[in-house]
C-alpha cells in the first residue's frame, strides 16, 4: 500500500521531465519536490527532508555524481539516478558512490515506479532491522557501519561492509552470487563473479577468517556464501 505521506524530490534541469515526473507521482499517492539544479537539489533535500531523490546527472551546475558524494556524506536517503548516460562505468560510479539504484533515459513509467518502490521497501527493511547482529566474536553494528571482532574494530571498504551486511540480514542462511552481485553491484554485473570473489577474499583476511576452516564466511561452491550462526 502506497504512503501518501511519501515525498519524492526530483532533482532534474529538464523542466518537462520534472513536470512528466511531478505530475505522474503524485497521481500515484506521492508527494513531489522539485529542484532544478545540483545546488538547489542539496539546499531542498536540507529544507524538505525526503524520503527519496530522484537524481540526474547532468545538471547545469554540478555534476550529479558530486551530488551523489555531497549527499551521502550526511545523509542516507535513497537515491535512484535518472540518467541519459549508458556507459557501464558511469552506472559503477553512481552506485560505488552510494546511488541506490541507476535508471536509464528514456525510461517506463511502470518500470520508475517499480524502482520507486523497491527502493523504499528496501529502506524500511533497514530501518526496522536489529541494529547489531553478532556471530560468535564477529558482531555487526548495520546502525553505525561498525565491525568488530573479539571487540577490536574492523575498518572495512564500503562494498566489503555491504557484503557483510547482507550475510548479516541472512545468518545462516546461504546467499546467492546473483543475489550479492545484484543488491551490490546492480543486476547488469550477476556474471562478475570473480569480482564478488575478490572482495571475500578481502573481507575475510581483515576478519582473519581462514577460508579452509572459516569461523565466519561459509562458501558454499557454486552457490554463495553463508554467514555462520554463533
């Protein structure tokens, strides 16, 4: 069920799109900010608090990838990129810069929406989970991004954390390479395996878990990885 309450700020130069978007958003129960510039779009989400932007990239006075980084440096409001450009590299700079999700122009109106509410699903998932999960002397803070184990902190990359995370929500649980590769990485990467590999590999030697007798990362062959129940 749709939250009227729900606001959504738009952060786009093309004054057409804007009102494509408004227009059909709030037909859908959502509420609309607009904003037509970088710098307008971070003074709005300061002054509006929404629950989501809708972000292009190619704005007349900031590029949307700096807003990305300016935004998430304070806040952790989901951010779904809206943007003409394709190239594979740009989509992995949006979302390594904390970009939620990466819709290509010209989109579906069905298939925003869709994101839309995935997104916001996802949102509330983490907002109402445990803020500290724990595996024998792992312990998972997902409220603060902390890890620690056997009390030390553990300072990992944010993709290392993001993997983690996920085998936390999960514990005991296996987890897919594809599920991993798609919530992380975005549905266009489920075959860069190796990748995904890499970034375990180097998760696991910062947790000083030793693959051959793990005590916190199962690797299940072929399938995915398990975070072990205490």
């Amino acid at each position: 069920m749709l939250n009227k309450t729900t606001k959504i700020l738009v952060i786009d130069d093309d004054a057409q799109i804007r009102r494509f978007l408004n227009i059909s958003l709030t037909a859908h129960g959502y509420g609309v900010v607009e904003a037509p510039s970088g710098e307008n779009g971070v003074s709005r989400l300061l002054a509006q608090s929404p629950d989501l932007v809708l972000l292009d990239l190619g704005l007349p006075d900031m590029d949307g990838q700096e807003v990305i980084t300016s935004v998430r440096s304070w806040s952790k409001v989901p951010i779904i990129v809206l943007s003409a450009r394709v190239g594979e590299k740009e989509k992995v700079s949006a979302l390594d810069r904390g970009a939620d999700d990466y819709v290509t122009k010209p989109f579906g109106l069905a298939e925003l929406l869709a994101r839309v509410r995935a997104t916001l699903r996802a949102r509330v998932v983490e907002e109402n989970e445990p803020s500290e999960i724990s595996s024998g002397e792992l312990s998972v803070d997902l409220a603060h991004r902390k890890v620690r184990v056997g009390g030390q902190v553990i300072k990992l990359t944010k993709k290392e954390f993001d993997i983690l995370r996920i085998l936390a929500r999960n514990m005991g649980r296996v987890v897919t390479h594809n599920d991993l590769m798609t919530q992380i990485w975005g549905p266009g990467h489920v075959d860069d395996i190796a990748y995904l590999r890499s970034y375990v590999r180097m998760l696991r030697k910062k947790l000083d878990d030793n693959p051959a007798s793990p005590r916190f990362i199962e690797n299940e062959p072929g399938i995915g990885y398990r975070l072990i129940t205490s």
